[in-house]
C-alpha cells in the first residue's frame, strides 16, 4: 500500500448558472478561507472514515457486511503518482459505467468527510469534530423522511449528506452542514455538481432561517491525473446554546419517536412564510444536540459490528430494529475481535477475504475503555473520556503485525494485514 500521500486541493467560487431550474437554493457561500492547499492522508484513513459514514446507513442487507465492505472494496483503487498524490489505480479505473456512478460518490462522501473534519477541526482546536449522516439524522425527528409513501416536495427530497459538530464535553456543540458531490468527468462537471449541492442545505435550517453555516465539496476523479477537491462555503457559526433557564442537553437521554412537521418557517417584512424543509428551532436545540450524540455514539459501536449496542441509540425509523440482535452470543459484552495495537486494547469486529489471491484481513475497533462506555449508554462519558485522550493518538501508519493502520481521534482504529498471518 502507498504511504501518506498529499491530495491537491482547488478552490473555487462558484457562479450558479442554472437559474431555470425551480429549486430553492442557499448563497451566500465563498471560497473557504484558510484552507489547506493539500491535505496528507492515507487511503486506508480514506476507507476508515468512509466505513464510518456508512456504518448505520443500511444499503445493504447483509446487516454490517455491506456497510464495511462498501468501505473496504475501494482498498485497490487509488495509488500514489509521481508527484505522491493520489490518483485512482488501473483496478479503478476499470469500472463500467454503473460503478463509476457509485464509486464517485462514495470516494466523494469520503474525502469531504476529511477535509471537512480538518478545516472545523482547524478553526476550532480546542473541539473534537464529528461527521454525522444527515439522513439517519434527521429521521429521529421526521419519521416519515425514509417511508417513500406518496410524493414529497423537493426541497425534501435533497438533502445534506452530512452535520459536522464541532463539541466539546459540557459547552454547546457548532454545528455546519455538508453536501458532498463526486464525478469522474471535467472540472465543469464539478460546477453544475456543486450548483445542485447549493439545493441540498437549503433543505434544512438550525435556528433563524438561512442562518446555518455549510460547506460545499465535490471530489474530481480524473482517469489518469491527480484527484482534486474543489470548495465552497458560507462562514458563520450555529452553536446548540440551550434554551434561557434550561440546563445543557443530557446525551444520556434516550430518545423517543419525534413528530416533527417538515416545515421551514421564513421571517421577511414581519411576516412569515412556511416552506418545506426541516427546521431546528432554539427550543429543539437540546433535543437537536442529543440526536447528534446519539447518532455519532451509533456509528461508532455499528463500526465496530453493531447489535444490542448499536440499537440503543437509534429510533425506531433511524433502524434501531436492525440492531436488535448481536451475531454473537458473547457480543453483548465484547465485540467478536480484539487486538492490542501500539499498546492499546481495542474491541471490534474483522473481515478476511481474497483480493487477488492474496489473503486480507481489516480489523474496524473502538478503543476497549471507550467501546465499554458507549455499550452502558454511557454517551457523556465517552465524550469526556474521548476529549481527555485526544492528543495521546498514536499517528503512526503502520504497527507490529499490521501493514496498515489508521487511529482517528474518537477512538476507532482500522488496521488491515495482507498474508497467512
């Protein structure tokens, strides 16, 4: 496997051309300022965080193989180039048509996730960043998002891909959203992906209307060339701050069946307007901070192989009934695998397969002391365990017995061998 290779960063300002089209769309938005010129990953940091983003995401039925396995079949499609950038391989260039559809916008999801971690992350150092699926979000309040019963306006059906929180143990989470866009074709492409990205978080709005901060990557695959991530943003800051004389929000809390309309109100003139949209009012932001948590605290343990663990922390239409069983008697208690790596115990669960005869092994864990506190329902502690760990991370890509390596800082490890190890 190629080592830590640095990927080219354009930014670009948009200028929307599609003004026909009849969808509400945010502006506003910018070239993001103080962005890095390159960021320096690994591909296996790549499929750790796209194994993350599709953990509870239930596209498939093969109930966690499909989720880690959407991550772990891109481990031969990028490479390093002369100039130590990532570029897709010949494997990954060797798709039909369907697949490349798929591939670009799950590579997409994946490097937007990281450079979007990395630039709240930077802008709020003293806050750890996590990337949450705003479907299975936003379901924990509108429960009628996922059903497919009947047409739904527009202005639902596009939505972000992601909330970015920035927390912090006992303050009041930053919020942004995320709409992450991918395309093997020219840069033009990107513009027309990044127009219509503009569509989806106008779909939702978290305090006044339009006031939400977001930001807009699309991910260009060139066949042959380097791959380039172009964005945009609209600067601001929305911080769950609790309503006057209410305490700040319990994670602990387990959460119901939400009832919400999905209806965005808009203030102008001293009037207001309803339109449809998915509107976090001040009164919900506690609320809103803990289906954050919650969420977050579900990918980590379904990362990890999901069951009982996982289930706890999702309603009943986030999919709380896919995680109602563990696959393994002993898995109420430990995951199905455990490895001690750089010295630290980590519990999960691991995948071996063939990969062009070659035997492969990938190992996806939780830190043992902070999978112990998520199994509890324990989502305070893990944040304050978690925050206190923050800079004691090993940050190397390899360790003893394992090829490749990839610690992120809420804790989770993946780690891959190749071999009869």
């Amino acid at each position: 496997m190629p080592d830590a290779c640095p990927i080219h960063l354009s930014l670009w300002l948009l200028r929307s051309a599609d003004k026909y089209r009849p969808l509400r769309r945010r502006s506003g938005f910018r070239t993001v300022r103080k962005a890095p010129r390159s960021l320096t990953i690994t591909p296996w940091q790549l499929l750790h965080a796209m194994g993350l983003g599709s953990a509870v995401s239930r596209q498939g039925a093969g109930r966690g193989l499909s989720e880690h396995w959407g991550s772990l079949r891109y481990s031969q499609a990028l490479e390093r180039n002369h100039g130590q950038y990532l570029k897709l391989s010949s494997e990954g260039r060797d798709l039909l048509r369907f697949y490349k559809a798929t591939q670009s916008g799950e590579i997409g999801a994946g490097f937007a996730s990281l450079l979007a971690e990395s630039i709240v992350g930077s802008r709020y150092p003293d806050h750890l960043v996590s990337i949450i699926p705003a479907d299975v979000a936003l379901k924990a309040g509108w429960p009628k998002l996922g059903t497919g019963n009947g047409p739904r306006p527009e202005a639902l059906q596009r939505r972000p891909h992601f909330f970015v929180e920035a927390w912090r143990p006992g303050q009041p989470s930053k919020v942004l959203l995320l709409a992450s866009k991918g395309t093997h074709s020219s840069v033009h492409q990107v513009y027309k992906q990044l127009s219509n990205a503009s569509a989806h978080v106008e779909s939702v709005h978290i305090g006044p209307y339009r006031s939400v901060p977001f930001l807009l990557i699309g991910t260009e695959i060139p066949s042959k060339e380097s791959l380039v991530l172009h964005a945009l943003e609209a600067p601001g800051t929305t911080a769950l701050n609790p309503a006057a004389g209410k305490p700040g929000a319990d994670l602990d809390l387990v959460l119901g069946r939400g009832n919400l309309m999905a209806d965005a109100v808009r203030y102008e003139e001293g009037s207001a307007e309803v339109l449809p949209g998915f509107h976090v009012v001040p009164e919900d932001f506690a609320w809103f901070s803990i289906v954050l948590a919650r969420t977050a605290a579900a990918m980590l343990t379904a990362f990890t192989g999901g069951g009982k663990p996982t289930g706890q922390y999702l309603t009943t239409d986030q999919g709380r009934h896919h995680f109602q069983h563990d696959s393994l008697a002993r898995t109420g208690k430990l995951r199905d695998a455990a490895h001690r790596i750089h010295g630290i115990d980590f519990v999960g669960t691991d995948h071996i397969y063939r990969l062009n005869g070659v035997r492969v092994e990938a190992f996806s864990g939780l830190h043992a002391g902070l999978y112990d506190h998520l199994r509890k329902g324990h989502v305070n502690e893990y944040r304050r365990h978690t925050y206190d760990l923050r800079n004691e991370w090993p940050r190397h890509s390899t360790a003893k017995d394992w090829n490749a390596i990839s610690i992120r800082a809420d804790g989770t490890v993946m780690a891959i061998r190749v071999g009869d190890t």
